[in-house]
C-alpha cells in the first residue's frame, strides 16, 4: 500500500509513510530517502540531525482531491563548520507552500483559463495563483 502511494506519487526523493483523508483532502506524510544533507556553506555532508521542522506542502490534486504532503524539511548540523542549515528539496522551493510541479499545472491551467476560474476550481486566492506564476 505505502509503496504503492509512492509510485504514484512519483516524487524520486521521497517514500509515504502514512495516508490520512481529512474531508475532501488527502495528507500523505512523506520522508527524505536520505539521511544526510550537504552544507550550503561548506559542500560537506553532513549526518548530524539538528531539529525537525514539518511543513505543508500542496501537491498535484488526485481527481477529485487535493492533495498535501506533510514533509519534515530536516535542519542539519554542519560537523566543519558547526552551523545548522535545512536540507535542499528538490521538489519544492524555500519556503514556498506548493510543489514546483503543482505551480506549472496551474499556471498551464492559467493559460488556457483565466485567474478567478483557475484560483476557484483549485481552492486557491488569487494572489497565491498569482504567485505561482513566474
Ligand atoms: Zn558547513
């Protein structure tokens, strides 16, 4: 079952662990497949967990349902030079609340749409569509 859900997902650099249907929302809390990070500052791995820190992050909606991942973005402990960074996602930029691949679908959908329609059908304000635009 969880193995499945991760081939559909699709997302290489992470495995589900667990499902959770909330109303007309799905959560899948995923994991890193790594357990290690590289240090921005240094380029040297590092194995040394600092802190969790989990997030929301929507994804491309599964028919009907949207979709989030619950994903722990891991802060890690430089051992060089001692200071904590959080690990690279590849999936997702810093910060932001949505998968790169879910701002293309909607800026595709934008594109052969118009913002009120796009931003209504996917629960979204304008403004967050807007963002997702670039
Ligand atoms: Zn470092």
């Amino acid at each position: 079952m969880k193995r499945e859900l991760t081939k559909i997902l699709n997302l290489p650099e992470v495995i589900v662990k667990a499902k959770k249907e909330i109303e007309e929302s799905l959560v899948l809390e995923v994991e890193s497949q790594s357990k290690t990070a590289f240090c921005p500052r240094c380029q040297k791995v590092s194995h040394r967990l600092h802190q969790n820190h989990w997030h929301l992050i929507k994804d491309l909606p599964w028919g009907e349902k949207e979709v989030f991942l619950r994903i722990n973005r891991r802060q890690f402990k430089c051992d060089y030079c001692s200071k904590p960074f959080s690990e690279e996602l590849n999936f997702v930029e810093k910060k932001q609340k949505y998968t790169k691949r879910y701002a293309r679908f909607v800026t595709q959908e934008v594109v052969n749409s118009d913002l009120l329609s796009v931003a209504k059908r996917h629960n979204l304000t304008e403004d967050q569509v807007v963002s997702m635009i670039n």
